[in-house]
C-alpha cells in the first residue's frame, strides 16, 4: 500500500473516533438532563450511526473491491475449459447474492434509523403471513437448487469421463511435495503396491518392476502439458489427505490415501501465452496443496508447463525411464525378490507419452 493509501486509511479512523467520543459526550450529557431525555438521545445518536456505518461500509467495501481486484484470479481468465464454467458459475452466484446482500443490508440499516424509538409512534405487532412465509421460504429453495444443479452438472463433467484422445498423468502427494509419473510408450501405467515404496533405490511411487508396463513410466520433476489437449489426472497420496489445487485453471481435487481420485481438463494457454495476458514474465501454473497436511504444508508447490506439442515432444525426449534411472542395466538383479525379474529395457529408444 501507498503512503497516500495508509493516510486515508488513518484519517477514517480519526473520524470514527472523534465521532464516537461526540456521541460519549453528548450521552454524559444527556444523563445529567434526565433519563427518558438520555435515552431518547442516544436513540437518535445510535440510529445516525447505523445510517453512517451502512455509507462508508459501502464505500468501503467498493473501495476494497477496486484496490485489490487485480490482485485475484478474478482478473485472470481461466486457463482451462472447465474453468470457464466455474467462473461463469461463480459470477452467476455473486450477482444472486450480491442483490440480495445490498438490498437486505441497506434495509437493515435504513431502518434501525427511520424507526428508531418514537412516543409519536406505537411499535405493530404482525405475528404471522402464510403468504410471505411461503414467499421467502420457496424462492431461496428454488434459486439455490438451481445453483446446486449447476454445480454438480459441472462437477459431474470434470469428474466424468475424459475423451478418449486424453492424455494421462498420475501425481502422487505426501509430505510435502509432489510425484508426477508418465505412461511411455504403451501409454499404460505400470503396478503400483506401497510396501514397495523406497526412495533409497530410486523407486519413491512403489512401482512393481515385475509389471512390464512399468519399464517405460516416466517420473519427471514437473508437469508437462500439452495446450488445447485434454489431460486426465490420477491423483493419490502417500500420507495423509492432501488436495491438487489448480487455480489457474480454477480446479481441485482431494488426494485421499488409498483412493485414487480423478479429474480431467483441458489447458487453453501455454505458460507463454500466460506470461503475455498476465504482464509476469516470471509466470507460472502452480500446484498448490489446498489441505492442510502438516507443518511443511506451506512449501508443498508444484509446478505445470503449458506448451505447444512440438515443445512437449521435444521435453518428453529428453526423459528417461524410472526403470532405468533405479537399473541402469536394464535388468533387475535376480536377488531383488522384492521387485522380481524383468526383461532387459533399452535406454536408447525414445519414449512416446500417452496422448502424443
């Protein structure tokens, strides 16, 4: 914020303070003069107030609004197709509640000034109105269905089934990081078991080298998109409950222990592209873990790279196998009972990513 920001920040404050030591006064006064006249005063005094707090609230809240409005995803497009929706939702769901709060707020307020305590007026008692009653009962439940409708219509897309022509990427959370893993060349991921878990030997997913379909998974440092191509995320987690945010792309998923979840989009913009509307040349798409999972939960960030096809062939290129990276021989030593046997693999035949 800017000195000028902090100054007018600091010149309400003094105004809500002299304000209020007025109205203190003005009530000490008042008591000497009487109680009825002290009450009545302080009627006046506090429904002045009311109509005062529902202005700046106002002039608040908008002034809040435009300040920091740039700063939110809100004043980024979606980078993906689902995320379309999920703003369309949103916006949808802030226009219904936002005419809502205005106008109940603006009331609430308005009144506590206009009917404040009167001799001149005699307060009506309206006990019951089966018609407004029903009136403000049906159309809340009515309009809220049809928020929930959307929501799980869309819910249902994301989570459904992904197109056929999708790649697939698995991405595995614990503490407090993330594992990303390719099928190579037959586009299918190996076995996993979690008693075979073992970083020390180059294995941190549990792959089952048994498994030939595991010889040509690739196991990346970061996530390699391809840009208007839909991709299916199989999430896990090692550990505790963790939770794959995207908020770019303005999606989220739990990584339950034992439960693998799924999700399925397609990016719109290369990292580039976003580079260019966002005005950061230091942009990137992040992995965010939206569940807390423990102390180190704060540094648990991944990173995704949007990229043309001739850029993403180009970066799978230059992966090698997991199988190769935990034996380099290509064979599994007969003694490894743990793992098995398995087939010679060659390190020199290039890997083709599921969906290229």
């Amino acid at each position: 914020m800017t000195s000028t920001e902090y100054f007018i920040i600091l010149i309400a404050l003094l105004v809500f303070i002299v304000v209020f030591q007025i109205s203190k006064a003005s009530e000490y006064v008042s008591v000497l003069k009487g109680e009825k006249k002290a009450l009545e005063q302080n009627n006046r005094i506090n429904a002045f107030l009311m109509l005062v707090f529902l202005v700046v609230g106002l002039i608040a809240a908008w002034w809040c609004n435009h300040l920091l409005y740039d700063k939110t995803l809100l004043g980024l497009p979606a980078a993906s197709d689902h995320g379309e929706n999920i703003d369309k939702m949103l916006w949808i769901t802030l226009i219904i509640t936002g005419i809502v709060f205005f106008i109940t707020q603006i009331l609430l307020f308005w009144f506590a000034y206009r009917y404040q305590a009167s001799e001149k007026r005699k307060a009506y008692y309206y006990p019951h109105n089966n018609k407004l009653e029903l009136l403000w009962t049906v159309i809340p439940a009515l309009t809220l269905t049809v928020l929930v409708a959307f929501g799980l219509y869309y819910w249902f897309k994301i989570t459904g089934e992904a197109p056929k022509n999708a790649a697939e990427v698995e991405i595995t959370g614990h503490q407090f990081g993330w594992e990303y893993r390719y099928p190579g060349k037959d586009k299918v991921l190996g076995r996993q078991h979690f008693k075979l878990v073992d970083a020390a030997k180059n294995n941190p997913l549990g792959q089952d080298w048994k498994d030939a379909a595991n010889h040509d998974d690739l196991h990346p440092t970061e996530m390699h998109l391809v840009v208007n191509k839909p991709v299916k995320l199989i999430i896990r987690s090692q550990d505790v409950i963790h939770d794959v945010g995207l908020p770019h792309f303005r999606l989220k998923m739990d990584a339950v222990p034992g439960i693998p979840t799924t999700l399925w989009f397609t990016p719109k913009y290369t990292t580039e592209e976003m580079k260019k509307i966002t005005g950061n040349e230091n942009f990137v798409y992040e992995i965010a873990c939206d569940q807390m999972c423990g102390v180190g939960h704060y540094s648990m960030r991944g990173v995704i790279v949007v990229e043309t096809q001739e850029e993403y062939n180009k970066w799978a290129a230059t992966q090698k196998p997991q199988f190769l990276t935990a034996y380099p021989s290509g064979v599994v030593p007969a003694d490894n009972a743990a793992s098995g046997t398995a087939a010679p693999a060659s390190e020199s035949q290039p890997v083709a990513l599921a969906g290229e």
